[in-house]
C-alpha cells in the first residue's frame, strides 16, 4: 500500500518566459495535513493548482494515488478557496445541496450529508438564512462546506483563516483538526498564520523563487534551523539600529543578528545567561532600551532564516 496520495516529480511551470516554479518535487502522505508556506509571488499557489489538476505544469507531472492527476475522478479533491465563491440568493442549505446535485452525489446521501455539515460548522441556526445576510465567519465557514459535500479524499484550504476573529478561527481549526484525526482525509493548507501551521500541520513545505525550500515537521524545522533562543529589542532611538547589530555581531555564540520591523532580534544559544552581555553592549553604543523580550523559536524564525522575508512581503 502506497503511504503516499499525491507526488509531484520535477515540476515547472513557465508564463511568457518566467519561471514561476522551478523543478518542485514533493510527496505528501496519505491522511496529513501539509501546510505549504511561501512569500507572495513564491509559487506556491501556481505548484498547488497543478499539484490538483487545476493548471498544466510546462514539464514534470503530478500523480494521485498512482494515477496521472488528469485521470483521477474530479470528486476525489475538493478546493477551498481563498476568495468566497457563495450564492448570496440561496440557503445555506440550498447552497450545499447545488453543489451537492453538481457532484451527483445520490439524494438520500446528500440530505444527510448536507445536514452533518451543517452541524459541524456550526451553520445549523442558518440553514435557512440567505448568504447575503451571514457574516464574515459564517460565509468562510460555508465555502469550506461547499468544498467537503462531495467527500472528497483530497482538500485544499488556500488562506481559510482570513479575515476571521479568534473565535471563529478556532472553529475552524478544531474541524480541520477533525478532517484528518476522524474522516482521515488529506489536507493541503495554506496560511500566512504561522501559528496555525505550527499547530494544524503535520509536515511543512516551504517554498521561494519556485523552489523547494525544506520539507519536514515543524518540530524538525524548529530544531535545525534557527537554533537557538531570540532576544528582541526595540530601542528608544531606532537609528542607532545598525550599530547596535554591528557590535552584537561581535559577540561569541551569537548565532545571528537582523533587523526586522526596527525590532533587532539576536538569536543565541542560551540566551538568558547572556542577557548581560547583550545589554552591556547596546550600553556601549549610548542607546536606550525601551522593550525587550526572550522567546523561544518559532516557525515564523525558521521561515525568516529559509527566505530572508516575512511571510506577507
């Protein structure tokens, strides 16, 4: 038995002379959730349209559960997609049962399956409530619906925590928690949250410039790049800036020093213990300190080490 339900082999893909993904081989296992992080413009949205049959790739090719992606039934993937694509004149429930009679899943599965997914999203109240009177949580919270009537194998959640508060997201994080921990299904996700692919994902795929950064969990990313604590610090005058790098830069067992939103973030081996040592030298420039803080390394860290920007730039 194959351990794994989609691989894409030496995938490229090229618009008018630019190369927007350049080689990407990956295998994603059977019943995981794969968080797939990229700035903007990385490639990571053209990689996962091809990766599910949306986009032809110039060369490579993607296969799903053995098969050529174009041979697979169009029911085994279901798409979320990032933009809300939703009925405003119909029902929830009449929303779900038209994408339901597009997918011609049989009517007797289809009421019960309409109806279940009503009651995990917490739509049940708004059955029969018109989209164009559903807030912001409850729309996304229907286009994931829209994506899972059919039962698919395969889902892709591109951007689903968008623009939702911390209540709402948690929802929504619980049930794809659900997706693969009960109905075992194959989640492909993509968020500029990265607490959200810490917490929901099982491996992550990072990617830049159309190539395949590093793939691996993120306790695995977490420990072998960007070892280390981080000590974050905002100065009174954030002009003295680069002077304060420079002399951090000379500091023994201080793995790395950057500037990142006028913030100096000093990464080091206990960094506690050498909490003295830092302050002593940003003494020595003549500067003040006006906030400071120890963490420990996130994936957002590894993610600044891998591609020199934050996630959204």
């Amino acid at each position: 038995m194959n351990d794994y339900i989609i691989e894409a082999r030496n995938l490229t893909k090229d618009f008018n002379g630019f190369q927007a993904v350049d080689g990407l081989s990956l295998k994603v296992k059977k019943g995981e959730v794969l968080g797939f992080l990229g700035p903007n413009g990385a490639g990571k949205t053209t990689s996962i349209n091809m990766m599910v049959g949306l986009l032809r790739p110039t060369s490579g090719k993607v296969l799903i559960d053995g098969k050529e992606v174009q041979d697979v039934e169009r029911g085994m993937i279901g798409v979320c997609p990032q933009e809300l694509v939703l009925w405003d004149s119909l029902t929830c429930r009449e929303s779900l049962k038209l994408m339901g009679d597009m997918y011609e899943v049989p009517k007797d599965i289809l009421h019960s399956r309409v109806e279940q997914l009503l009651d995990d999203l917490f739509l049940t109240d708004k059955a029969n409530t018109v989209v164009s009177k559903l807030s912001g949580g409850m729309k996304r919270r229907l286009n994931l619906a829209l994506a899972l009537v059919h039962e698919p194998e395969i889902v892709v959640l591109d951007e689903p925590s968008e623009g939702l508060d911390p209540q709402s997201r948690r929802v929504l994080w619980n049930y794809i928690r659900s997706l693969r921990n009960e109905q075992n299904k194959t989640v492909i996700l993509t968020t500029h949250l990265m607490d959200e692919a810490d917490r929901l994902s099982d491996r992550v795929a990072i990617i830049d410039h159309g190539k395949l950064l590093r793939l691996d969990t993120p306790e695995n990313l977490k420990k072998e790049i960007g070892e280390g604590d981080v000590v974050e610090i905002q100065l009174s005058d954030p002009g003295k800036n680069k002077e304060v790098i420079k002399a951090m830069e000379e500091l023994d067992q201080v793995l790395s020093v950057i500037e990142l939103d006028k913030i100096i973030n000093v990464r080091a081996l206990d960094a506690v213990g050498k909490l003295p040592r830092i302050m002593g030298r940003v003494e020595k420039v003549g500067v003040r300190i006006a906030d400071l803080s120890v963490r420990q390394n996130t994936l957002g860290d590894v993610f600044i080490e891998l591609t020199g920007t934050r996630l959204r730039e």
